[in-house]
C-alpha cells in the first residue's frame, strides 16, 4: 500500500470523499494549474540566466503535455479557451514567485520536487511524498534543511500536516530531521513556517499511523466508511449519493436555513 500526503489528508477527512476519489485520476483546470506552477517553478530555478514567467510556463506545459501521464493526455485536449485561462493563471502565480523571491545560490543546495519514500514491513507499506523545494541539508547530526511547500491555493490545516508527513520521512531517511517546515502562498506572498522538533515529529507519526490503518481497514471492507461533510462536498464524486453531503452544502448557501 502506497501511502501519499494526499491520501492521508483524505482518509483522515472524509473517508466515503476519500474512496470516491481512490480510482479516479481526473483533471481540470484548477487541478492542472499547481503542477504546471510547480514545473515552472523549477525550470526557473535549473535555467541559467533569466527566464521570463510566460516562457517558464509555456515550457512547463509542453513538457508536462508530452509526458506519459493522464496529465498530458488531459493538456492534450484543452480548448484554446482553457489553454488560455490555465496558462494566465500560472503566468500570474509564477510572476508572484519571481518578485517575490530572490535568487537561489547554489551554496544553499536548492532541490525542486525532491522525491522521498519509506518503505516499511518488506515494501508491503510504503510512505512516498514529493517536496516542492527544499534548502539547505544536515551536517552531520547538526539539522540544516529546509522542507518547502509551495500552494497556489489558499489555507489550509491540512498544510502543515502535509509538511510534517514528509519530516517524518527525511528524518527516518536520513537520520537527522529538517530544520524548518514552511508553506509559502503564492498570492499572498507570505511563508507559514514551523520548527521541527521531537513533538511534531511524534504528532506526525501517529497521525500517518493512524492514515495508514484506516486506509488498510477501508480496503477490506470500504461499506463502513465514515461521512465528515463540509466544503469539500461541491468536488465529491460521491455527492450525488450522499445525503450528509447534500445537506451540508444546502446549508452553507442559506446560513439561515435553521432559523426558517
């Protein structure tokens, strides 16, 4: 079982969202936008010499849209409309990048969508993430790195989660764990950061533990699944069959349905 940031923050949420989304690998604009930013994002950082946000990003989809994953199938398909908005929204956010932060020296080894992965019980469970950026590394058993996750959204409690997942990880990985977590809001142009320490490492473990469980209970008998309802109801595939769900969304636009 592969065990993912993504997956964690779903079974921990709402677990009927959650096995609703386990087989579905589609894309929208919205959903395409992140990966694209993240792309872009790292060409800029590998590209010697100044790059301009709108080549970043038309290169970024060319590469993602010739790739062998549902993504470029999905970029292969864009009408000129949605080409258009999607590439407007990632010029926008890259640009926000660029003012915002300075070059990156090589002294401070800058990493882009550095991949790391657990693997536990004979490879039978495996805890995999990707980090967007990463500064800095230990020295010995002197901490030094720096996890970054770069979000294109706005907040959300589950960000810091995310973070925490991956310390995890680089610490049993590497044996010494990252200096510093930090989300960084491209809109806002502002970074949310967290120190590392024995604490959060142990809160991070229980919260993947208890994930990987749910998601192992789940997987042999998925008809007990829970319903948290929330925001999130208007993206679930499940909505259309659930009655919580529905409910939920009814009253988030009429408030004051209750008081009637």
């Amino acid at each position: 079982m592969f065990v993912s940031k993504h997956k964690l923050s779903s079974v921990l949420g709402c677990e009927t969202r959650y096995l609703a989304e386990m087989d579905w690998d589609g894309w929208s604009v919205p959903t395409a936008r992140g990966t694209v930013v993240h792309k872009a994002i790292e060409l800029s950082i590998n590209t010697k010499g100044e790059a301009w946000p709108g080549d970043l990003v038309d290169n970024a989809i060319a590469s993602l849209e010739f790739g062998e994953s549902s993504l470029g199938e999905f970029l292969q398909q864009l009408s000129d409309v949605d080409r258009a908005e999607l590439r407007g929204d990632c010029v926008d956010l890259v640009s926000k990048f660029a003012e915002c932060w300075p070059p990156l020296d090589r002294r401070w080894t800058p990493v882009t969508e550095s991949r790391v992965k657990l693997s536990l019980f004979e490879n039978r469970l495996v805890f995999q993430g990707k980090i967007d950026l990463t500064l800095g590394r230990a020295r010995g058993l002197r901490a030094g790195k720096v996890l970054i996750d770069l979000k294109s959204g706005n907040k959300r409690a589950s960000h810091l989660d995310d973070l925490r997942f991956y310390a995890l990880i680089e610490t049993i990985r590497v044996g010494v764990p990252p200096r510093l977590l930090a989300s960084y809001y491209l809109d806002e142009g502002v970074f949310h950061p967290e120190r590392v320490s024995e604490d959060v490492l142990f809160a991070a473990a229980a919260r993947a533990t208890a994930g990987a469980r749910r998601m192992i209970e789940l997987a042999h008998d998925p008809s007990n699944a829970g319903v948290v309802p929330g925001w999130a109801c208007k993206w679930c595939r499940a909505l259309d069959t659930c009655e919580p769900g529905k409910r939920s969304l009814r009253e988030f636009d009429d408030p004051l349905e209750d008081f009637d």
